[in-house]
C-alpha cells in the first residue's frame, strides 16, 4: 500500500506540475498583455484542497524545512514513517493531489457545488474593486480572503461543523501535509466562502489568485515542523507555534489562533500568545471515526455527520455527541 501512494503521489506531483505551469503561464499572461483570465482554471485552483500550484510551494518548503531542522524532525520523515497520524496525513495528500476529494463533495452536493463554484465569476454584484491596478487589488485581496477565511474557519468551529473539521483536527502530529488534511466538504465549504466574497465586490481573477496563493503558503507554513518567527507570528502572520495552540488539546487552547493574519484574532478577542508548546494536539476520538484509512474515515464522518444532522431535525434518534466545547480533551502526548 505504501508504494502505491508513493506511486499516486509521484503521478499526481507530476500531473499537478504541468498544470501548475499552465497556470502560471495563463497568470503571466493576464498579468502582462490583459488577457482575460481562463476563471474555470482559476476555480480548480482555489477551491479544491489541492491547489495545484500550491504543489510548487509545498515542494520548496518541504525541501527548505529538511534542511533548516534536519531529516529526525522533518515532515518528510513522519509521512514516510508508521504513525497513524502521518499515514493518513499522506493519504490526504494524495487524496487532495488526485482530486479525489472532489469526487466526494460531488456525490454529497449532487452535483450542486460545482454549479455554485462555476457561476462565481458572473456574481459581481457589487463590483467595487472591478477597476482597481493589479499592485492595488492584489494587497486588498489578502486582507479580505484573510477576513473571510477567518469567519469560515470561526463556522467550521460551531457545534454544526465541528464533526466535519475535527478530521483536520485529529491529527496527532503536524506536517506540512496536515494542510491538505481535511474532510472534503470542510475545504469546499471554506474555498468556496473565501472566494464568494471577492468575487462578488468584482476583484480581478489574477488578484484573488495571488491572495490564494499567500494563504496557502502561510497555511503551509503553519502546519510545517519550521522553527516559529515571534515578532512576526504576533503581529503579522501566524506560523507554526501560533498554530500548533489551536490544535492543542488543552482547553484554554480551544478556538483560538483561528486565521491568517493576526490581525483578526485580535480584532475579535480570540487571539493567545504562543507563550509555551501545547502538552499535546489532537481531538477525542471513542469512535476512532478519525483513524485508520483516510478515505474510509472520510466517508464514516460524513455518514455520522449527517446522521447527527437528522437527530437535530428530529428524523433520527439520540442527540448530537461532538460540539467544540465538548470534542478536545486530553490525549496522551
Ligand atoms: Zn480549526
Ligand atoms: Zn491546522
């Protein structure tokens, strides 16, 4: 099985690699003589888990974490090894790279989800930023995928999402693949909620992209085993010690540190100073929903989430068993 997402893996790094480029000719382009952005491409780059060009990034600063804190400490060494928590972080992987995920939220939305996602483009209702110059639009765009991002993560946290983004959560260890590890409705939901917002204040396409792009590498960033950088993760940007609390098992830890930039939790009153590491991440699990095949595990949280759905409707019996406040306690460390 291991050589068969090894395998996946290569494939897909290749496949992304050469869309990846596609992409950053078609961006080149826009950029340089104005021609319109291709928007469908520019979809399946954002609101997939799998940004493709994300693939560039995550090769770079996998590589650059090897060589700043060495082979025994690398998320290279946890996804090659037989940690629970590093299988199904590879699996994710692989999972988001192949676009697997993408074939879930499909048969979950019946088909309604890519509908919604394809007709973003013509939603400018109130196109604001439509004429705004690329150095302009392009800072703007951060600050409002970031203002959005944070609210869509604060929603996954409430006890109707929590099930859902508790998958992103389980994880036991960080890697940089932990970004890509997350139920599938969770990253279309949150995908498609940063990009509604720009889209319809009419950001020029190569603007959100490149607000997409800083958040995916800030994402990578704070799910890497790189060392954290204080004065910007306090004031700036959050990386890995800022975000390692919010995966923390310790309740004074529980929803904090939910965004991108800093400014928003503090903004909002749910920023924690990184003062000292967590004694562990990870969520409680008696159903053990969160563990062994990510696949499978994916498909089982999406049944119990929906069951739980139907209790609150009152279809189904018993009552809803995982909320925020209730899901995080102690796992050994
Ligand atoms: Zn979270
Ligand atoms: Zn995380």
């Amino acid at each position: 099985m291991r050589n068969l997402a090894a395998a996946t893996l290569l494939t897909a790094a290749a496949l992304g690699l050469v869309i990846g480029l596609k992409l950053v000719v078609t961006l080149a382009r826009s950029v340089l003589h104005g021609e319109a952005l291709d928007w469908s491409l520019l979809l399946a780059v954002h609101v997939a888990p799998g940004e493709l060009l994300s693939i560039l990034l995550f090769a770079g600063m996998m590589t650059a974490e090897m060589l700043v804190v060495g082979w025994h400490d690398s998320s290279a060494r946890i996804l090659l090894g037989d940690t629970d928590s590093g299988k199904t972080d590879l699996w994710c992987l692989v999972i988001g790279l192949t676009r697997a995920d993408q074939l879930i939220v499909a048969l979950a939305t019946f088909g309604t989800f890519g509908l919604v996602a394809a007709a973003l483009p013509s939603l400018a209702l109130l196109p604001v930023a439509r004429d705004l110059p690329f150095w302009l639009a392009a800072p703007l765009a951060v600050v409002v995928v970031s203002f959005v991002g944070y609210w869509s993560h604060r929603l996954m946290h409430t006890a109707l999402f929590w099930p859902l983004h508790a998958f992103h959560h389980a994880a036991d260890e960080l890697t940089f693949a932990t970004a890509f590890r997350g139920h599938p409705l969770d990253l279309a939901l949150e995908g498609l909620l940063r990009m509604l917002v720009p889209a319809l204040l009419g950001f020029p396409g190569e603007a959100i992209l490149f607000a997409a792009l800083c958040m995916n590498a800030q994402t990578l960033y704070s799910h890497s085993r790189m060392p954290g950088l204080p004065a910007l993760e306090k004031f700036v940007v959050f990386g890995p010690r800022a975000h390692e609390l919010h995966h923390s098992v310790e309740a004074h830890h529980h929803d904090r540190n939910f965004g991108t930039l800093v400014i928003w939790d503090r903004l909002f009153g749910t920023y924690i100073e990184s003062e000292a590491r967590p004694a562990a991440i990870g969520v409680e699990d008696p159903e053990r929903l969160y563990r062994g095949n990510a696949l499978v595990s994916m498909l089982a949280v999406q049944t119990s989430w929906m069951r739980q759905i139907g209790r609150r409707l009152g279809v189904g019996e018993g009552s809803v068993k995982l909320a925020p406040s209730t899901a995080k306690s102690s796992l050994p460390g």
